[in-house]
C-alpha cells in the first residue's frame, strides 16, 4: 500500500461532503479506534485521530439523516484516504455474523469428503499430471490427513513428467498450507524464505518457509509446472502462484486473479448498526518485496480461463522439446562453427540457459539468440524463428563457373564486364558477379577487354552498386591487377572449419595484360544489393588503403554459412563454417560495408568526380600542414619525425579514406597526435578566419573592477581558521595591477592571516600565464628570488627564466604555512603551469583529479589557402628543478579524489596534520 499523510487526507475526507451533508462525530471516531487497532497498513494511521478531533471541534461535522447514504459516503471517504479498495462502510441492521467451521475440528470422514470434493488428480496424455485444487488445504487438515493426501494425490502427481496445477477455481483455503505446496516443488535444502504474514490485531509477524521434509516424495526443481489462474483464484491460492511464479519455479497460464487478500473481518462500529471490513493482515512476499494482494496474480501467458488448459498442453509440449532443440544446435555448432576455440563456451552458455519463462518457440529462438551473441560475438551465429518456412537456399556454385568453348567465353565476358572511358579520363568498369575461376584463356579476354582499356586512365571507378556475390577465388586476381607487381602483397586468409584448412590468398607472381598498379586512385561504388563477395572486395579495398568506398551501406548479407532447420520445429540456426581474415589479421564478420563517403547509390558516379577532385590536393594540403608544425611546433624534432609520418602514410594510401576537408581534419589530427604524443595539435575545419585565442586584455574601468573581483573570486573561512580561495581563470598581469588595491581589500586580507589555505582551482581552465610569477610571490620569501620554470617559445627561439617578484602588494602568506591546490580533469593551461610550479618546488600539496594538459600558448595557422587550420602549441615549459620539459599529460595530484570529494579530502590532512603538531608539542 503507498504510504499516505493521514491528517490531511482525513481532512479530505471530512470536507467531501456537500453543505447539507455531514454525519455523525461519534461514529466516526469509533471507526478510526477500529481502524487504529485492526488495519494491517498502521503507518498510514498516523495523526488520523487527531485530525477528525480536529475537524469535529472546528465544526465542520454536520448531520447525514440517511444511514445508508452515510455508510456511502464514509466507504469513499476511508477508500480514498488510504487508497485502499478493501476498506468499506456497511449499514446491516439485520445482520447476523456467520462462523464457517474450523476444518481441523470437522470428523475425519467429513475432513475426507471435502478433501475429495475440493482436490481432484488425473494423469493425461504423455504422463502429463493434472491436479486441480479448489481449496487450499491447511496445516492442521493436512497433519491430520497425511497418509490419505500422500497415497492419493502427492505421491501419483510426484511421478508424472510435468504438472497442471489448476486453482481457477480456488476461492478458500488456509495460508498455512502454502509452505508444504512450495515445498514440494523445491528441494530440501537450502530452505526458502517464501512470504512474511503481518498481522496487526495481534501485532505479530510471521515468516513463512519452505520445509526441510516432507510426507511422501518431493516435485523437485526440474520437471515443468504450470499454474491456471482465474478472477475467481483467491486467497491462499494467490499466495501459492505469485510465490511459484517468482521462484522461477512455474509458470502461470491464464486471467489476472482476483487480489484478495490475507485476512479480512468485518467489524461492528460501537453498538451502531455501521459494520467496517478491514484487511488485518498483509502479506509481503521477500522474493519481489510486494504483495499478490489487490492487485492479483498477472499470468505469464494471458489467456481466457476456459482455454487455459489446451494452452497449458500446447505450451509443455514446446517446454518438452526445449532439451532437444539445445542439444541439436549444440551439435550443429559443435560440427560447423569456424571458430573453433569458442565453441566449449557456447555449448557451456546453451545447456546452462536459463529457459524458465519460455513459452513459446519464437521465445526460446529469441532467449538463445541472445545468449550466443553475447558469448560469441559473432553476428553471423543466428537462431531465428521461421514461421513462413521459407526456403533454405544455398547458392549454386555452378551459376559462377565461367565457359570453356572460346565463343561463349568471349561472350561471357562482354555480358559480365562493362568498361567505358568517362569525361576527365575517368575509367569505369562494372561487373555484377565475380566468376569462379580465372584459366588462362579467361586472363588473355580479360586483358583484353578490361585491362587494356583502362590502362591510361587518371583514375578508376569500379561499380559493385548491382554485384550480388559469386565466387571468392578470382578475388586475388583483380585485387592484383590494382597492385605493383614488383612486390608481393598479403590480400586475405580463409579457414575452412568443414575442409579444416586454411589458405592465404596473395598478390599473384604473374598476371596476363597491364596491371593499374598502386598509385592511381580507384573509387568503389556500392549500394544496399551489393552483397556477399562483392561486399568482401568492398572491405578488402578498404582494409588494404587501396581504393574509397563511395555509396550506400552495403546488405551485410552474411557469407559463408549454412542455414539448417531444426527438426519438427520452426527453429532455425545459421553457422558461419568459414573465417575470413583480413591483411591486418583482424576477422571480418560482415555486417556491412560502410563507405567513406554515404551518398545515394544513384549519386555515387558524380561524388566520384567531387572526391577525385579534392584527393588532387591532399598532398599539398598534407604538406602543408607538415610545414607549419615545423616551423611552430614548440620540440622541432618532433615536428619533423611528424612531417615526415604524415606523408608516409599519405604514399601508403591512408588517405583514401578522407572525402572531405572534415574528414582531413579528424585524420590530420589523430595522426598528429599519435605521433607526437601530443593531444593539444588539432586541426580543424573552419570557413571564416577563426579569432585569435589570446587577444590583448582589456583593462577594467573603476566601475568595472568591482564586479569582476565578484565574478571571479570566492572567498571563505572553514573551520580551524582554514582560508578558501577559489578562481576560475587565470587573468593577466595588467588587469591584475588595475584591481589590485580592491583585491587586497576584498580578497587577499581576508584570507592571509589564515594557518593554511587551500586554492580551489578545479574549474580553472586556463587563460594568461603572465600573473603567474606575482601569484606565486605571495607564497614564498622575499629573498631569495625563485625560479619558478623556463619557457621556451619557438615563435621567437628563445629562452626565458620565470622569476618570483621581489616586490608585491600587501602581506605575502609566506613560505611556511600549508597550502592545498584543488585540481579536476577541467584544470588547464596557465592554472597548471601555476599547479605544477608549486608542486615542483614541493610549495604545495596537490588534491583532486589529473588536469588536462592543455598548452601555455598555442598559435592558429592556416594550412596553404584552405578552410583548413592548426592549432599548434608554440611554447615549452622547462622546469626549474630538473631542467626537463614538462609533460602533456597534465599535472598527477598528490592525493588522488574525485573532484567533488577534493575539498573535503583536503580538510581532513589539514586537521591530521594540525593534530600531529599539537601531540609532537
């Protein structure tokens, strides 16, 4: 039940009576003490009584005539108040309190005969058990009972292979009982915790468990049980289907029950003719932590209770298949999957499935699709459900064999091979299929038709948009017809799992006509329909840096396997039975080929023309990107190592995969960076002339001074006379001399009297590194002067030491007292020079998280005349205690936190290390 403010809601309650409709105070205080004393939900009671005394002396309380209209009225009043539908408010001036008969206290001959007129047990078809049971039967019956129920019922339903267990028409019955009907559907040990019975008249809970023993044999946890519900199902019933159903130990087929409830009783208002029914006891199951009360048991299959039990039939015939369906497609991949070494742990995943709440063969297609992709990996390994029974069709290798008569081979290769000659001596050729082998009379025709044709051409465009697959082994072949013959080239791998072979597929020695060689730039069209083989050369071009892959994604049909139907179901499974390797060793499990540049497949042939053009000029653009870093990039043997990999990669054809000045942009600068280990060099696309980063500052007016002081500085005073400070940008030295005089008055004086201050600099992103030898100064001794670091700027080459000032405004904190620097992954630029200035000349203890890494300065250039430019960081820092260049990686706290933790792990070293000091005194 939801937890309420009872004193409001009563108040409610009171004031939904209309102006000339009210009732009696006295009855309504009689019913909340009922209430207080009975109902199963007491929390929600808290301050009701107070809020009706309330009401009543505030005269809000007016007269009802009509008994029955009052009975009404509190009934909506109390339900809506506590949100309880079981709570209600009768006027029975007749009624007569009805007692039904302890079982227990009943004959034994007539305990017998309403045993058998409530539970009736039959075996059906396949040794399939049926137990119907009307009435739960209690503890107490059931001890008194025990040879009768074992021999006739429990003992004849334990040795049946599967179980109906029908409470649709369940409406009585005794809680007690449901501990021996989950018993003996679990094992003996461990025991069960299976529901939590509160009941307030007694203000006494009870946990229900399941027994260590039992009278006759157990059901156990293997064989398959399912439940038929009703809305009639209720009570005791209830609490054994929602506690079966979430064990995972049955299913439950059928209608929502009723949602009835533990214990209800019905309880006369004072010597009034007014009755309350009221829940006294709740149950709250410890599996889910809510209760099949009210709201009832939902049923795993819903279905109208009449047709529960053909369902239940339809359904256990399916659950019974479930052991065979695993183990077939255990075998079939046992046999057939490619790789090999993941085949004992997806056997392993198959057999340990959890396959409790399977209902259906799509479901168990489903459940154990699931399973194996996430142990495999692998997208080609699919279990699917195949209702339609389509057609299991495995391609031909036939259709792909070429002619061996000399007239139809020369027409086979007219029809299969399209070659024009486009406008900017652009070569095209087209092939829908790729044929199964290449003899030798085929080379000569195809020298001749193709080869020959397209060797002047500027570039190549060779169109799959409509190629659908076919053999694998001519492959190599056109792939070495796209390379130099003067060295050898690894192209692909395949493993065969059903011939255990394996073959590397290389760059043939000797091939007949022209080749296109390496240099020249081949532009691959795709569309949706390209698939299989042609998808394999899509990706080869693509893995090999030869060609850019321009159209459509590809159908990520998937190649090389077999599709095999499981036996009397509608199951099916796909096995891939071969690996294909790429030449960088990495598997491809298709999926589709995604192309460098995604247009419409009818659109591809003129962004051909488009991306031939701008590949043109990669080179310069390469070259000129090269040139800046040399010239302003801060460590010069760097820049040239970095040059100089940008072309080498460039020649080795990395740079077909970029189509656009973006796409440049997102290479030049990954390649950049991993070359240089440097993750401040970035290059960018922009179409206007970006700002520079670092204009002169602006010096603040008077009026000015007083609100930057405020936007930027925040001061406090912890406890233990502990000084905070936190700023959020590092500003220059020339603003900081404007302010100066308000600074000293409305931050510095404040905090440097302080025994230690902590600098939060966790939002401090940087900004001039021109204050920082002033800020620094503040921290240390007039004399001697300290060098800080030495920058080196590349623009200038030069070399310049950092000194503190010998002369500041105000009280310096000095060189003694402890200073804390707060630190986040938002920390960078001049606050970590600052940072791990202090930290090198160990001035500082520094807290939080590794800053950024951001550069002291960094000059933006232009690459050539293009939109593109480069951010390049122009300056060193070298430090001043071991004359080294300070890494890029940021700044390493001393004590690592997470950012939002740092203030705090700063105070409590401060307070440890003041305790120390006081106990060495």
């Amino acid at each position: 039940m939801a937890q309420h403010a009872p004193s409001l809601l009563w108040m409610l309650l009171l004031c939904t009576l209309s102006a000339n409709a009210s009732f009696q105070p006295a009855l309504v205080l009689e019913m909340a003490k009922i209430l207080l004393e009975n109902y199963c939900f007491p929390e929600n009671l808290v301050g009701m009584q107070e809020a009706i005394q309330q009401a009543i002396s505030s005269g809000e309380i007016l007269q009802i005539s009509d008994k029955k209209t009052l009975a009404a009225v509190l009934t909506v009043g109390v339900q809506g108040a506590l949100n309880d539908p079981r709570l209600t408010v009768s006027f029975e001036p007749n009624f007569v309190p009805v007692m039904p008969p302890v079982l227990p206290s009943l004959p034994k001959e007539q305990l017998i005969r309403l045993v058998r007129n409530s539970v009736k047990m039959d075996v059906l078809e396949n040794n399939v058990g049926y137990l119907r049971m009307d009435r739960i039967i209690g503890e107490e019956t059931a001890a008194k009972l025990g040879s009768l129920l074992r021999d006739n019922i429990w003992d004849k339903v334990a040795r049946t292979s599967s179980l109906i267990f029908d409470l649709r028409y369940s409406t009585a019955g005794e809680l007690s009982g449901v501990p021996f009907i989950i018993s003996f559907f679990a094992d003996p040990e461990p025991l069960i915790h299976i529901d939590t019975v509160y009941d307030r008249p007694s203000n006494k809970t009870r946990e229900l468990w399941t027994m260590p023993s039992i009278i006759g044999d157990r059901y156990g946890k293997k064989k398959d049980v399912i439940i038929l519900t009703s809305k009639r199902t209720m009570g005791a019933a209830e609490a054994v289907a929602y506690a079966l159903k979430n064990l995972k130990r049955a299913i439950t087929v059928g209608e929502r029950s009723a949602g009835g409830s533990v214990k209800v009783q019905k309880i006369r208002i004072a010597k009034s003719e007014f009755y309350i029914t009221v829940p006294v006891a709740r149950s709250v199951s410890p599996i889910t932590g809510q209760s099949w009360e009210v709201s009832g048991v939902a049923p795993t299959v819903n279905t109208v209770a009449k047709e529960a039990i053909a369902k239940a039939k339809s359904l256990l015939a399916i659950r019974s298949a479930i052991p065979k369906v695993v183990q077939s497609i255990s075998d079939i991949i046992e046999r057939l999957y490619a790789f090999t070494d993941r085949v004992p742990t997806l056997i392993q995943r198959l057999q340990s499935t959890d396959l409790f709440s399977v209902v259906s063969e799509e479901d168990l297609a489903v459940r154990l699709n699931h399973d194996l992709q996430i142990v495999s990996e692998d997208p080609r390994l699919i279990i699917r459900f195949m209702q339609d029974h389509a057609a299991i069709i495995e391609e031909d290798p036939e259709l792909y064999k070429v002619p061996d008569d000399p007239g139809l081979l020369q027409d086979y290769i007219d029809q299969v091979f399209k070659v024009e000659i486009l406008p900017g001596n652009t070569g095209y050729l087209r092939f829908d299929k790729f044929v199964k082998s290449f003899a030798a009379k085929l080379e000569e025709h195809m020298a001749k038709k193709v080869w020959e044709p397209l060797k002047d051409t500027d570039n190549l465009i060779i169109d799959l948009r409509h190629n659908t697959g076919g053999s694998s082994t001519s492959l190599a072949l056109i792939l070495s017809y796209l390379q130099d013959t003067s060295q050898k080239h690894n192209f692909f791998t395949i493993y065969d799992r059903i011939q255990n072979t394996t073959t590397e597929y290389d760059s043939l020695p000797k091939i007949t006509g022209p080749t296109y060689g390496s240099k020249r730039e081949v532009y691959v069209l795709t569309s949706y329909y390209t698939a299989s083989i042609g998808e394999e050369f899509a990706y080869l071009m693509q893995s090999l840096h030869r060609g850019t892959v321009i159209g459509e994604i590809t159908s990520g049909t998937l190649m090389h396997s077999k599709t095999f139907q499981i036996e009397g179901t509608d199951i099916a499974i796909t096995v891939p039975f071969i690996n294909f390797i790429d030449n960088n060793g990495e598997f491809w499990l298709g999926g589709g080929v995604v192309p460098e540049a995604i247009v419409l497949a009818e659109e591809a042939v003129d962004h051909v023309h488009e991306i031939a053009e701008f590949h043109r000029g990669l080179r310069s653009l390469i070259e000129g990107a090269g040139k800046l870093l040399e010239k302003h990039y801060a460590v010069h043997e760097v820049a040239l190592q970095a040059s100089k990999v940008l072309l080498t990669k460039w020649a080795d054809g990395l740079y077909r995969s970029v189509v656009d000045f973006e796409s440049l942009a997102s290479q030049l600068t990954a390649d950049l960076q991993e070359t240089s280990g440097d993750h401040r060099l970035h290059v960018f696309h922009c179409d206007v002339e970006p700002e520079s980063l670092h204009e002169v500052p602006k010096i603040p007016t008077a009026e000015e001074v007083g609100y930057i002081i405020d936007a930027l500085f925040k001061i406090e005073l912890l406890p233990g006379n502990i000084g905070y400070l936190r700023f959020d940008m590092m500003v220059d030295i020339e603003v900081v001399r404007a302010i100066g005089s308000q600074l000293l008055k409305l931050v510095w004086s404040k905090i440097v009297n302080t025994d230690a201050l902590i600098i939060d600099m966790r939002y401090n992103s940087g900004g001039y590194s021109t204050a920082i030898p002033l800020l620094c100064a503040y921290f240390f001794d007039a004399e001697p002067l300290i060098h800080l670091y030495t920058v080196f700027d590349r623009t200038t080459d030069t070399m310049s030491e950092v000194m503190t000032f010998p002369n500041v405004r105000g009280q310096r904190y000095g060189s003694s007292k402890d200073l804390f620097i707060l630190t986040s992954h938002m920390t960078g630029s001049a606050a970590e020079v600052f940072i791990r200035t202090m930290k090198d000349l160990n001035r500082s203890t520094v807290v939080g998280e590794p800053t950024i890494g951001g550069s002291l300065s960094s000059g933006t250039y232009q690459i050539r005349d293009s939109v593109l430019y480069a951010s390049i960081p122009n300056q060193v820092v070298l430090s001043a205690i071991t004359g080294k260049v300070w890494s890029f990686s940021g700044v390493e706290p001393h004590v690592i936190a997470q950012a939002n933790d740092a203030l705090f792990v700063a105070q409590r070293i401060i307070a440890a290390r003041l305790l120390k000091k006081e106990q060495g005194n």
